[in-house]
C-alpha cells in the first residue's frame, strides 16, 4: 500500500515539476495548467488554455490545418503540424510542431516562455525558476444567462390587431424561444420576465435580469402604425434615435409607463440620476449591443423572408438600466392585417425562434471561449 502512495506522490511531484503556474496580476489569483506528453515532450491543451486564460473567437480551419482565436485582445494562428504561429502579422517559431490529437490542438512550453513573452512584453511575464506565466485576468464573456422578455401584459395588451393583441403574440414567441435555447445549449439558463399575462414595470424588467446576472437580454415586441401596408422586422438597441421613426416607436413603446405605471411621474422618475447612470453602464455594451442586433437582425430576415427594416437605435425605456447586452425585437406590425396573421402562426413564430436561436448561437460563438 506504501509503494503504491509512494508511487502517486512521484507521480504528483513530476507533474507539478512540469506545470505552468499561471498568476492573474491585479486580482492576484493563481491557476494551473498542466502538460500532456506527446512525442517525449511537454505540450499544453489548447481547450484548457482556453479555459484558463478566456481565449475567444475560435475558428477552426481544417482543410488548411489552420487555428484562430484572440488572447487579449490579440488575434493568434496556429497552424496545426508545424512550428509555425502567427500575431501581430508576425510569424513566430515555437521550436516544436503544434500537434493535433482527438478534436483538440496542443501548444508546446515555448508559447508561454518564448513567444507571447516576446511578442506582449506589456501583457505577459515569463519566470523561468517557477515556470510562472504572468497575466491579467480576462472579462469572463461566456453567454450564460439569457432573459427574454415579452413585452406588455396584462392591463397594458400593446399593439393590437384585428384579432390579436401584442402581449399575447410575444408570450407565445419567448415561451417556445425558452424551450428550444434550452434544447439547442445544455449550458445556457434562460428566464422569462413574465410566464403569463401579467403587466411587469419596465424597470423592473431589467431589474430581473440584472439580479439575474444575465449576459444577454431580449425584448419581444411587435409594431404598429397608422399606415396600414407598413410591415417587416426591426431590431433595436440603446442609444439616441437617429430617425423621426425610431424615436416614434421608441415613444410608443415607452408610452406604457405614463400609461400603467403611474402618469408623468412615473415618465419623470426614469430620467432621475440612477437612470442617466445606467444608460451610462449600457453604453459599455453598445458594441455589443449592435453585433447582437445585426445578428439577429440577418437571421430573422433570412428565414422568415420578412421585409427587413434594419437595425436602428432608440431611447427604449426597457432597456435603460440592463447592465449587459441589450437589444429589442419588434418582430412585425400588428396593424399590418397579412403580417398579423403571420405573428399569430404557429410555424411563422417556430421560424422566428429558430431564427433568434441561430442569432444568439452565432454571437455566443464569438464571444464564449468555446469550441
């Protein structure tokens, strides 16, 4: 019995021998990454270095034996049975061949110790005593937490058509988005600001997904209009309204507050101090915001064949206060008598889920440190 734990401590002791100690600089947090042997040499997982050090924007070209993702902020090509690693449009050598082996890529040492050192002297420390790689540790943008929220509710219908109103159409949507998101990703929460046809508080809607730490949050609204013929799809996100008609649908949207919420006072109250600091936190996410909203924004019109509208900005209410990405759907007009028959559809509304999932999956491939 003694041999054998003699046998695991050796074991443990070379391993560590051979790890890398990573320190995160500012938080002073410590990790580990520990090697795989392959050809009599120490490599390193690129999975795991993904994990540790929150790479992004992987894209795997295997025909030409190609790998791509962002450390950093920093985009790096490795190319697989080679020696060969490309950054800053410089080509570096990592002495070893970069090797392949059961769906994942392993990096030798020489890409802590020789080349990032090299490269990022500003970003990255090597101790060669320690094998201790120093960095700062990166904004964890993994999509997680999803909330969608379908707008109006109970006393407040929204937009309402001949025989349908808004509140009930965009129910159905974020009920069937909810179930099919949790279908398509084992790895994703996703909550409803509302599960039946209740009125929520706009602030209150962001509230949810702030205290939800949410990563993503997706209001669901159709539109409407006195021109009857108007019709398409439209995604928004949080900033000043560029066009007299975004500020319009942004003024109808919002016009609930004044409406259920409780008169000019309560209008007022979104534009006390904590707001304006909250419209402040949301524009951190303005870049993001957009890539989102053009993302979904393309699918929505490549599988419905919608009229596409663009992606817009306006001062949307509900989206004040969302300390993450934030965008806002208005999936069709109510007052548009062909388009409202497609809102209450069950397939049209399967095709506008399907579409929201592929938007959302596509996003989330850009910014989790997944493969």
């Amino acid at each position: 019995m003694k041999k054998y734990a003699l046998i695991i401590l050796v074991y443990v002791f070379l391993i560590n021998c051979y790890s890398i100690n990573i320190e995160y600089k500012s938080t002073n947090e410590k990790d580990v990454l520990f090697p795989t042997v392959l050809n009599g040499l120490d490599y390193f997982s690129l999975n795991e270095i993904k994990n540790k050090l929150q790479t992004t924007n992987h894209y795997i070209d295997f025909p030409n034996g190609k790998v791509t993702f962002t450390l950093n902020n920093e985009s790096i090509i490795v190319y697989t049975n080679t020696h060969l690693i490309s950054l800053r449009g410089q080509t570096a050598n990592l002495s070893y061949p970069i090797v392949s082996k059961n769906n994942d890529f392993y990096l030798p040492e020489t890409f802590f110790s020789k080349v990032l050192t090299s490269h990022f002297p500003e970003k990255y420390v090597w101790e060669a005593d320690t094998k201790t790689f120093s960095t700062e540790k990166q904004k964890d943008k993994r999509v997680k937490t999803i909330v969608i929220d379908p707008g109006h509710g109970g006393k407040d219908p929204g937009a309402v058509g001949k025989k349908a109103y808004e509140k009930n159409v965009v129910l159905e949507v974020a009920k069937k988005l909810k179930t099919q998101l949790e279908k398509e990703f084992d790895d994703i929460k996703v909550i409803l600001t509302r599960n039946n046809d209740v009125f929520v508080p706009l602030h209150d809607r962001t509230t949810i997904a702030n205290s939800n730490k949410a990563d993503l949050f997706i209001s669901l609204h159709c539109n409407a209009i006195k021109h009857k013929n108007v019709k398409g799809i439209e995604v928004y996100y949080l900033a000043p309204a560029r066009t007299v008609e975004a500020r319009d649908v942004a003024a109808f949207e919002n016009s609930v507050v004044e409406a259920y919420e409780g008169g000019l006072e309560a209008l007022n109250a979104y534009n006390d101090l904590q707001y304006i600091l909250a419209d402040l936190l949301q524009s951190e996410q303005l870049e993001e915001s957009s890539d989102l909203s053009i993302r979904l924004q393309t699918e929505l019109v490549n599988k419905t064949r919608a009229y596409d509208r663009g992606v817009k900005q306006a001062d949307f209410l509900v989206l004040r206060g969302a300390s993450m990405p934030a965008v806002l759907l208005e999936l069709g007009f109510m007052s548009n008598e062909e388009e409202e028959k497609k809102l209450t559809d069950p397939k049209h509304q399967a095709d506008q889920v399907a579409a929201i999932v592929n938007g959302i999956k596509s996003f989330k491939l850009k910014y989790d440190y997944l493969w």
